[in-house]
C-alpha cells in the first residue's frame, strides 16, 4: 500500500465544493480535496478553502487543521475567539459551533476522525 501524498500542497488543484451554507454576510465559497479517506470512513484529510465571508459553522466530529495561507477568526458560542493566519493551528472538538469570519481567502490542511 502507498501512502498518499501531495509533496506541494500549492500546487493542488482543488475541487469547487459550491457556496457555504449558513451565510451571515459575505459570498463564502468553499473549495477543496481530500487526501484520503479511512476505509470505513472514520476518518479524512486534504485541504480545504473559503473565500471571505462570514457564516455559522457546526463541526460534526474532531477535527485537527493547520491554515496554510489566508486571515480571519473563529468565535466560538462561548465566546473564545481564534485567531487564523499562515501557520496557525487549530484543533475543533466534534460538535463545537460558532461563527467563521474568513477576512482574506483562508486555506488549511485538515484531519478529521
């Protein structure tokens, strides 16, 4: 079995994934790939882009990312704001939910399980 690779994650062509959903201000428009999909399907990772934009997000299950380019912030309903940019990372309990506020293109690379 190979292990799945991309040895230059800017150079990934990425997937359009449609419009967000839950849009409070702002076109956000997502894109992206996945790496790799376990085979019972308990866990994904790839990349993951928004345009900006600001929507509410739910994150169904655990999810782990590292935003390689982009600026914004995460504020979650209990108040905690995350602050995104190049080389932060982030790790998203299931279930936490809140508001994304993408201010410039965001992209990250991303484990859920």
């Amino acid at each position: 079995m190979s292990t799945p690779t991309w040895p230059d994650t800017g150079t990934v062509p990425l997937e359009d994934w449609g419009p967000s959903k839950n849009v409070l201000d702002g076109s956000p428009h997502l894109s992206g790939r996945v790496l790799h999909v376990n085979p019972d399907g308990s866990s994904e990772c790839g990349i993951w882009s928004c345009t900006p934009g600001r929507r509410r997000v739910t994150i169904p299950s655990d999810e782990f990312c590292i935003f390689l380019s982009g600026r914004g912030r995460y504020v979650a309903d209990d108040g905690q704001e995350i602050v995104i940019a190049p080389g932060a990372a982030v790790f998203f309990k299931a279930g936490w939910t809140g508001i994304c506020h993408i201010t410039e293109t965001a992209t990250k690379a991303f484990m859920s399980r």
